[in-house]
C-alpha cells in the first residue's frame, strides 16, 4: 500500500510537471504567432479586403515608424489601451505583408534622440490633463517616399485601420490627381466678414470637414459656379449644389464628360442648410439641378418633391420628419464596391431621379427608398413631418437617391456652345458674319467618362455628418462621423480617381446601428391607426360643418335669427356631443399609437440587453438536468 501510495504521488507530480510544460509551451507559441477574434458583426477588427489589396501591391520594403509614450504611469489608461490596439493592428499589417512592413517602435522621451526623430518625423504631441505631452503617432516611409499621422485619436479609433492603410497607399502611389470641386456652398470654409465684425458677429466658418480629408488625398482646384471651361488636369469634378448653373457652365461640365472626366454631382431639390440660399425658410432658392445634362442622359430631377419614407423615418428634436431619411443596409446596393459598407446614410429633404438613360448608358442604382414612400412637397416636409405622417400613402415605388452612369455619353448642345444673349459673331478675313465657324465641341465621349448622381446636399454638411469636438489633449477641432455620409463620398471620389482599394476600408468607420426591426414594425402600426385616425377626424370635419350650417340657419327676418326651434337645439346639443367625443376618441387613438410604438421599442431593446444571460442559464439549466439524469441511469 505504501509503494502504491508513493507511485501515486508520483505519477501526480510527473502529471502536474507535464501540464506546466504544456502550458509554457503552449503560451510561448501563441506569443509568436499572435491572432485575435472579431466578434463584432462589421468585422470591425480585422483587416478587411480593401487593405489586404494595399498591402498585395507592395514590392519594396516598408518602415513604419511607431511613436508611443511609454513606462508613464500618469498617462490615462485608456490611451495606453489604444496605443496597445495600434500596435496589435500594427503586427497585423506586417504579418499579412508577408515581412515587407518593418515596424520601428520609438519612445519620445524628453531631450531623447527619439524625441528629435518625431520631431523631424511631423509627429505632433497632444498634452495629458497633467500637462505632460503624449506622442501616439507613426510615418510610413517607401524609399524617398514620406508618409506622416500626427496623432492617432482615441475618439476616433474607428478609423484606425484606414489611417494606417491610406498612409501606406500614399507612399506606393505618391502623385496626387487632379479633384475640382465647383460648389454654391462655402465647402472650403468662409472668412470673417469685417462687416459682420463691425457688427459684433463672427461670419467666418471652417472648411467642411468632407473638404479637409479630400485635401489631404487629392490636389483640390475650386472651380467657380460661373466657369466656362474645366481646367485639363482636373481628373475627377465634385459639384456640390450647383445651383442656378448657366448654359455655357453646362456646356463645360458636358465637354469635360465627353473628354472622358468624371463627374459626381450632389443635387437638392430643398437644400435645408444652404444659409446663403435661404435653407431653412431663409427665403431664397434653395434647389439645385443640372436640367439640360440630365435630360441628354434621358433622367428627370424633380425639384418641386422630396421623398418621404416610413420605412426610413428619422426621429428629430422636433419629432419624426419622414422626409429626413435615415437609411440602412436594406437601402443601399450592396454588390457595388461604393455602397457595400455604407450602411448607414443621413440624408435631409432628397430628392428622386426618375427616367432611363438614353441608349449606350447604363445606370447602376446606388440608393433608393422603400416602397412605402411618397413624394412630397418640400416645404410641407419642412414645417410638418407629423401632418406628413398623417396623411401618408405609400406609392409602392423604390425612387432613385443615388445613382451612376457609364457608357457612351452624348452631347447636351449638339448645336456647339451656347452664345451669350445678344452675342454675335463679328466679320472676319472679309467673311459674313453668318459664315463664321466656332470650334466643333465633342459629340461623343472618348475614353471610359461616369457619372455619379445624389440627390442631396445637406448629407454632406458637417451638422449632419459628423460630430465636431475639441480633443482634451491639445484644443484641437476633431470631427468623428456620426453616419457613413463622408464615406459615401469620399468613396465616390476615390473610386472615380482610380484607388478603389481604400473605399472598403473606410466604410468600416460608421458607428450608427439603428434599430431596423423596431422602425419596420412602427411604420406597420402607423398603417394600422392612420385609417382610424382619418376617419375620426373626416367624421369631425362633417360634424363641424352640420353644425356651422345649423347656426347660420339662425340668420332669418327680425327677432327669428335668435330663435331656434326645439328639433333645431337637441340637433345642435347631438353634434356638440359627437364632436366632443369624436375628439377624445382621436386623442385616444393617437395615445395608443404613441405607447405601442414606445412599448414596443422597449421591449426589443430589453430583449437584447436579457437573451443573452437567459440563453446562458437556460443552457445551464439543461445541462444539469442531462447530467442528473445520466447519473439516475447509471
């Protein structure tokens, strides 16, 4: 027994030494080779497609210098956990380059050799609350190729991937194209007006924030709204709310298709944020179209209607407004590199291309409404988005928001260039007026010209893309996206540009995550009582006007219009009763439709908060049972 009880122990040890070995050794390996799980439905954690074709292209090795404050035990602790997450995502980009991404990890310490080299490097440091300065940044060098990110925010660790992914792409294709952007709106931004100073008022307004990123990838050339010609080197023209264009500015936006450029033009028909136009009820235009362009292509924009969905409805500070549309996965084209990771759009009073394009074009559908939607007229849509509700009919028509073009392209002035009203040509070289010859415009397009059209402005606006705040450590103005707005057209750029690679990563940055169950069940329920509530309120409407008859019944000769006979008052006291009901009936139904709605969003959102700890005892509780069971038949 005591041989057998030493053996035993024994083997225990022996046991006990093995399972330490295999844990150390199972650590050691997981160490080299490290891996994470992304559990997020976006995937938001793992390098997605667009970077692994980034990082295919590469050739030639890449340094990536990595500069992080480290060993200071007042730094705050969620900084140290985003600098940890950029490096993990770091080690990931150089494991999937296949060893041509080195990464040199720095740490800036005051009057340190690494502090010189962040310097020389652009890297910025942003200082603690304790006043000590902070350094999160890296610079991507390729050969004689310079690539730096000053400093990468916490607050937006989103676009983290995409910042380490663009600098990369900078170094592999360092020229930069051409982009004009022409525009009715302040998108680069407004000085101060001495005028508006004079008066104690600040005019001046920062750049968009859609124009800062577009600067930081393109050569930006602004292109005036009364331009006559688009410059040659311009690759890519952004027109936003190009309102009020001439002939001869269509004529130029024509010629530029023609010649193979491409074009992404924002169009409104109710620009609500357009201050200088009068958006908002500041009595101005506030439409914006390019009616001859678009009739050459065989569209329509109508600028009198604005789309209105149930399906899509947003909710505002001053209730729903159905017209202002807040779109999901379900409303995008999800087999288009443009749209796929755009699921989550903002857009304000749109508007809905109609028509088909003429032969040799094709279309592509990038965004479209439900099928219960309706258009409406803008300024009901602006005052009212309750009265819209009332009265809705869903058209059972998906309408257009966004959409591109591609093919043969035809001219819009197959007569040449428009002449300015009382413009003649004058006698040259001895010959008649009537015989001069302009030089011949394109006819036809050359070369692969696209067109991408939306049918909104406000979308792009900083009120409604992005949320602006000053970073804690430095002051500075820092804009995190609220929606996939500024993606959606930076997207449209890069891909009319030529690098598509970068759009997938981008489209990851959208944070929103709205309820779609909860908006599709509510715009069900609203159907359900919008015919109740008509009703009540026709029969309302009757019972005033019986009534009003009634009193104007009193309007006889002499002393008779102020006497009513005994059948004239019980019929008067009937309808007052009616109306007094049929009032606090339609209350009622209002007040019934309001609590199902919000008992309903409750009850999915405590749902979600409970299934998975339900689930979890649930299981528990099964297995128990399986192993009591099992146990009773042994």
């Amino acid at each position: 027994m005591k041989k057998q009880g030493i053996q035993t122990t024994l083997f225990s040890a022996v046991g006990v030494a093995a399972m330490f070995v295999a844990l150390v050794a199972f650590n050691w390996i997981a160490a080299r080779g490290k891996a994470r799980i992304d559990l997020t439905a976006e995937r938001a954690y793992t390098l997605s497609e667009g970077t692994r074709k980034i990082l295919a292209k590469l050739d030639t090795p890449v340094l990536v210098r990595f500069y992080c404050t480290r060993g200071d035990s007042r730094v705050p602790v969620f900084l140290k956990n985003h600098a940890q997450n950029v490096e993990d995502l770091l080690g990931e980009f150089r494991q999937r380059s296949k060893g041509l991404i080195e990464i040199q990890k720095l740490d800036p310490e005051p009057d340190s050799d690494a502090e010189d080299s962040a310097k020389l490097d652009g890297i910025e440091p942003r200082m603690t609350e304790l006043g000590e300065p902070f350094y999160l940044g890296l610079s991507v060098t390729m050969l004689d190729q310079k690539e730096t990110v000053p400093f990468l925010d916490p607050q937006a660790a989103r676009l983290l991937e995409y910042e380490v992914a663009r600098a990369i792409s900078r170094v592999i294709t360092p020229e930069k194209p051409t982009l004009g952007i022409l525009s009715a709106l302040p998108v680069a931004g407004q000085q101060n007006n001495p005028m508006m100073m004079m008066r104690g008022r600040q005019g001046g307004q920062p750049a968009w924030h859609l124009y800062t990123e577009l600067k930081r990838t393109f050569n930006v050339k602004q292109i005036e709204t009364s331009a006559e010609s688009i410059p040659d080197d311009v690759k890519v023209l952004l027109a936003i709310h190009p309102k009020g264009l001439s002939d001869a500015t269509q004529y130029a936006i024509d010629q530029f298709v023609l010649r193979g450029g491409k074009l992404i033009a924002f169009l409104d028909p109710l620009a609500a944020l357009d201050a200088q136009g009068g958006g908002m009820m500041g009595g101005g235009p506030t439409n914006s179209t390019m009616e001859k362009l678009l009739k050459a292509w065989g569209l329509s924009f109508d600028t009198t209607k604005v789309v209105a969905d149930m399906n899509y409805v947003a909710r505002l500070q001053q209730g729903r407004m159905p017209a202002v549309l807040q779109l999901n996965e379900q409303a995008v084209n999800k087999d288009d590199v443009l749209t796929a990771g755009n699921d989550s759009l903002f857009l304000g009073f749109a508007g809905a291309f109609t028509g088909t394009p003429t032969e040799g074009l094709t279309q592509t559908v990038l965004v479209h409404s439900s099928a219960n939607s309706q258009l409406v007229d803008p300024m009901t849509a602006q005052m009212s988005g309750e009265q819209i509700v009332k009265d809705f009919a869903p058209s059972g028509t998906q309408y257009t928001l966004a959409l591109r073009l591609a093919g043969k392209f035809k001219t819009a002035f197959p007569e040449g260039k428009p002449k300015p009203a009382g413009d003649q040509p004058k006698p040259e070289d001895g010959k008649p007026a009537d015989k001069l010859e302009e030089k011949a415009g394109l006819k036809e397009s050359t070369g692969e010209p696209a067109v991408v059209l939306v049918g909104d402005t406000d979308l792009l606006q900083d009120q409604l893309a992005v949320e602006v705040a000053m970073n804690p450590f430095g002051g500075q103005r820092i804009a995190i996206p609220r929606n996939s707005n500024i993606a959606f057209a930076q997207s449209a750029v890069e891909q009319m540009a030529g690098d598509s690679n970068l759009i997938a990563v981008r489209s990851r940055a959208s944070r929103e995550r709205p309820f779609t169950v909860v908006a599709a069940l509510q715009a069900r329920a609203e159907e359900n009582f919008r015919s109740k509530i008509r009703e009540l309120e026709t029969g309302l409407a009757e019972a005033q006007r019986k009534l009003n008859e009634l009193q104007r019944a009193k309007g006889g000769e002499g002393g008779q219009k102020f006497i009513l006979s005994s059948e004239q008052q019980a019929e008067i006291a009937n309808f007052r009763k009616k109306e007094a009901e049929t009032k606090v009936e339609l209350k009622q139904v209002r007040k019934k439709l309001r609590a199902d709605i919000d008992s309903l969003e409750n009850r999915i959102k405590w749902l979600n908060i409970a299934a998975m700890p339900v689930l979890v005892v649930v299981a528990g509780v099964v297995l128990a049972l399986r192993r009591r069971s099992l146990q009773a038949a042994r």
